[in-house]
C-alpha cells in the first residue's frame, strides 16, 4: 500500500547535498535544468518552454509535499520525488508499506555521482525515518545512467513493464524494487561518496 508521506519539514544532507523542499525562489534553477533537451525526456516528460510551464511543475512540488530539491553548491539541480505505485501491479506488496522514487538532474552534473548520493540519502530516510517496507524505481531500457544509479542504491529487478510517457510515446521499461531487508542487509556504504 502506499505509505503517507509529507516532506514539507524534511532536510537531508550529505557532504555535498541538501534535500530540502521546494521554493518558489528555486524558479530560475529549475528552468535553467528543465528546459535542456534530453534532461525531461529520460524520465517521460519534454523540455520546458517557458517559465510559466516551471512555475506550474514548481507550485505542484510545494503542494503534494512529497518531492525534494537537490541543491548543490546553493543552486538547485535536480530533485527525487517519492511517488504513488500502482498497487495492483504488485499485489505481493499489497500488505506492506511501499512508495515509488523518481529522479532528474541537471545535464551539467551528470557522471558525478550526485544522483547515487542523493537516491541512497533518500532511501536511508525512507526506511529508517518514514519505515518503508519497500521502495519500487523504474527506468526506461535507453536510459543506462538511471539503471546504474539504481544498481548502486541496491535495487533489483522485478518486471520489465510498457510506460505512457506525457509525450505520447510508449517507452519499454524496468521496474526495480529495494526492501527493507535488503537495504539494511547491504555492507555499509557512505551515502556521501558514492
């Protein structure tokens, strides 16, 4: 089932990261990282095209309370949101506490590990804060820099799945889950050096 989450006084850190709530200051940082072809498209959405479209997606984040801003440096460049799953895809789960996560991050910061840092500090909150029983993350088959991040973090397969993306294309897609178990179970692992 899904698990109530509201991040809304929730800030993470690791050495180089703060995972805070969204701002309406942090504006021109998502433009700048969410206008960039090939940033959107990874994750099933197209560039934006005007600041009006961000400050639409950047009043949605401060509303549902359930995404967090990666600020790097003091600028805001990407985010990890803790999504609904459809349920009934996984009736295994039916009787634990689950959420989904999804990830973008500035094209500029890409191969530095920022988004393994930022997904496993995360994850650590999500399963010993919130006490998640399992954590699903998907990712499209052409998207190979997503599927090594979430191999990083521990995730494994469990399906192989079609995804609607918000650009009217169909996109062939990997499901992943992380337990609990697992995550505990994994040898340690600096959330700050990826």
């Amino acid at each position: 089932m899904n698990a109530p989450i509201d991040i809304s006084d929730i800030v993470l850190r690791t050495d180089r990261l703060i995972l805070r709530p969204w701002r309406q200051a942090d504006l021109d940082d998502l433009y700048e990282y969410a206008s960039v072809d090939g940033v959107g498209q990874m994750a099933g959405w197209p560039p934006h095209r005007s600041r009006q479209e961000s400050q639409s997606i950047l009043d949605k984040f401060i509303a549902h309370k359930k995404t967090f801003a990666i600020e790097f440096g003091g600028k805001v460049i990407g985010s990890v949101g803790i999504e609904e799953y459809d349920d009934w895809k996984f009736p295994e789960f039916m009787d634990k506490r689950c959420r989904e996560i999804g990830y973008v991050l500035s094209k500029d910061y890409w191969g530095q590990g920022i988004m393994t840092e930022a997904v496993k500090r995360v994850l650590k909150y999500l399963f010993d804060d919130v006490g998640l029983d399992a954590v699903f993350c998907g990712h499209f088959m052409s998207n190979k820099r997503s599927a090594r991040v979430q191999e990083k973090c521990g995730f494994t397969h469990l399906l192989y799945d079609k995804y609607q993306t918000s650009m009217g294309t169909v996109e062939d897609n990997e499901v992943n889950v992380l337990t609990r178990e697992i995550w505990h179970g994994m040898k340690p692992v600096p959330i700050d050096n990826p």
